[in-house]
C-alpha cells in the first residue's frame, strides 16, 4: 500500500520522454517480489532438515551456473587489464548480479561445511566446490557479493557456534581450520590467475597500484543525490523512477542505483521510511519469540547488505528476506520405548 503514492507522484515528476509502465514497473517489481516471498513465507513452520534441503536446492543451480561461466569465460590473463568489474569474467553477464549469486553460494557451501558434512569425505567436497564458486566470484572484480558472503558466514558461525554444545563446538573449530584453507586457496588462485589484479581491486587501487579516491566506484554520489532528493521532498517523495529519470536529464546518462534504502527514501519520501521500519524490525519481532533458526541473522544480513550495493537487480535478496520470516523448528529425537512381554500365568 506504501508503495502506491509514489506511483501517482511519477505521473506528474517523469519527463515526458520517459516510458511511464515500463519505468514503474522496473523500480517496483522488487519491492512486491520482497512482499510476496514475505507474505508466503511468515510464520510459517518448516524443520530444520527442510530449510537445508532449501538452501541446497538453491546452490545447485548455483553451481550449474558456475560451471557454465567457466566454460564460457574467456582467458583472465587477457581481459583482466584494469581493476574495474569485468562483464567478459562473470561470463558475459552484468559482474555484480553474477557476484551477487556467486556470492549467495560461497555462504551456502560455508553453512554446508560446518553443519552438513558429517563426514570428512563431504567436508572435502564441499570446500572443493566452496573454492571453485569462491574462484570465479572474486575474478569478476566485484567485490559486494563476496564481502556479503564472507560477512553472513561470519554472523551464522558466531550463532550456530554460542547455541551449540560442548562437542558440536569442537566440531566447528576442525571444521574452520579446513574452512581457513579453502578460503587462502581460493584467494591464492584467483591472484595468480588474474595477474594480481584481484589483490589491487580489494585493496581499492588501479592497474598501475595507485590508491583510488573513492572506495565506492560512484556509489557514494548516488547515495547522496538520492538523499537530497528526499529532503527535497521528505513527503511524497520524488516519484518511482525518477531518481534514474533526474539522471537522464541533468547528465544525458540514467544510472541505475546501486542502494535500495537511499533510493525508497528517495522515491518514496515518509512512506519509504515506514517500509524500512516494517521491514527491518518486524523480522526482529518474530526472532524474540522463536531463537531456533540458526540461519536468522544471516539470511537477514544478506539482504540487507546485498540491496545497500546490488539494490534490487535480482530476486535473490528478495526470497532469501521470505526465509530469515520462517519459522525453524527443531526435530525431537523419537523415544524408543522397549515394549514389556506380556507374562503368561
């Protein structure tokens, strides 16, 4: 219901060169994909082994598609001449989107190391294919969706690691020392295959190792041109899509956002920061009366850093927000009850 204010406002601040249906429909297709995958997925109860079994049905096609960007990615040697995101090294496809679910699956194998390989023959596995994923998520050269991935296994371990027992911890601190070195390996190849320009990217220099000014790439710029246009119009907003419409107007070139937040608050003015509020603290509502789901925290912190620098270019932040809703319960162990033989007199 927020959201439609500012679909009446767009009708009167879009320029008239501007595709009205098509450039509403863009900027609000995510936000109702969030709401739907929301809605479907509140409260509602699933076991432990059916979120895991979700989470795995989700990596599988990650993996395919990983498959495929190697097979299809040219040489890195030669297309990797500067530390910009790479379309050619994401396989053709837009590097942040390709980084972003790369990096969607580097925190699935990570959650799939420590609690889903019982043995060591699938804790092997699954740090092989954490490395190959990992690999061709940090040769893009975009670095949001692995630093987002890094940052949810980090939050899931510190949860799952003070919820465990005793032996359960032991467990996870053998497991994080093979962990540690699928993560050295996976950044010492892709070094060598990149030249090193993989070092200079997340070290934010250029190809020649000069510091660059801004660690944003312009993302910074965006954010507060966005932020002005709030308090511009603190409101009603400026209007869906017109933060990408100014652009075109004022610099002949419509740069999409690359931030969720700053461009609701944007477009969308008093009622943007009551979907922030609904958003950010109604899944915390629902986490203070069930503390079972180990995954909460970070599935949450996979949306919320994933449309602070992908915005809404993909459903994934928007299915993986439907998740931290669920309500996670626990199989009880079944009790065995020897049955007494009747005695015959």
């Amino acid at each position: 219901m927020f959201l439609i204010p500012s679909i009446f406002v767009a009708s009167t601040t879009l320029s008239f060169d501007a595709n009205f249906r098509t450039n509403i429909a863009f900027v609000l297709s995510g936000p109702v994909c969030l709401g739907l995958a929301a809605l479907f997925c509140y409260d509602k109860h699933i076991s432990f082994k059916q979120m895991s079994h979700i989470l795995l049905f989700m990596l599988l096609p990650i993996i395919a598609h990983t498959v495929y960007v190697y097979f299809y990615a040219p040489d890195l040697r030669e297309i990797l001449t500067n530390t910009a995101s790479n379309r050619a090294a994401a396989g053709g496809f837009g590097s942040n989107q390709v980084a972003s679910i790369l990096g969607l699956g580097m925190f699935i194998l990570g959650v799939r190391i420590f609690i889903n390989s019982p043995t060591l023959a699938l804790k092997l596995l699954n740090i092989i294919l954490f490395v190959f994923v990992s690999y061709r998520a940090v040769v893009t050269l975009s670095r949001g969706g692995v630093i987002t991935a890094i940052l949810c296994i980090a939050i899931f371990l510190i949860m799952y690691f003070f919820q465990a027992n005793p032996k359960v911890r032991n467990q996870v601190m053998g497991a994080f020392v093979l962990f540690l070195g699928g993560v050295a390996m996976a950044w010492v190849i892709s070094s060598n295959q990149s030249s090193g320009m993989v070092d200079k990217r997340y070290a934010n220099q250029n190809a020649a190792g000069v510091e660059k000014e801004d660690i944003t790439t312009g993302r910074k710029q965006l954010f507060m041109e966005e932020i002005e246009g709030f308090l511009t119009n603190p409101f009603f907003g400026i209007g869906s899509s017109r933060a990408k419409d100014q652009r075109i107007e004022e610099e002949g070139q419509g740069v999409t956002s690359h931030n969720e937040l700053s461009r609701t608050l944007a477009e969308h003015g008093i009622f943007g920061i009551m979907m922030l509020l609904i958003l950010l603290f109604k899944p915390l509502d629902i986490r203070a009366k069930n503390k079972q789901n180990y995954y909460f925290y970070a599935l949450l912190a996979f949306w919320f850093a994933t449309i602070n620098h992908s915005s809404m270019r993909i459903a994934a932040p928007a299915f993986i927000y439907g998740l931290a809703l669920l309500n996670v319960t626990h199989e009880k162990r079944p009790v065995h009850r020897k049955q007494l033989k009747a005695t015959t007199r």
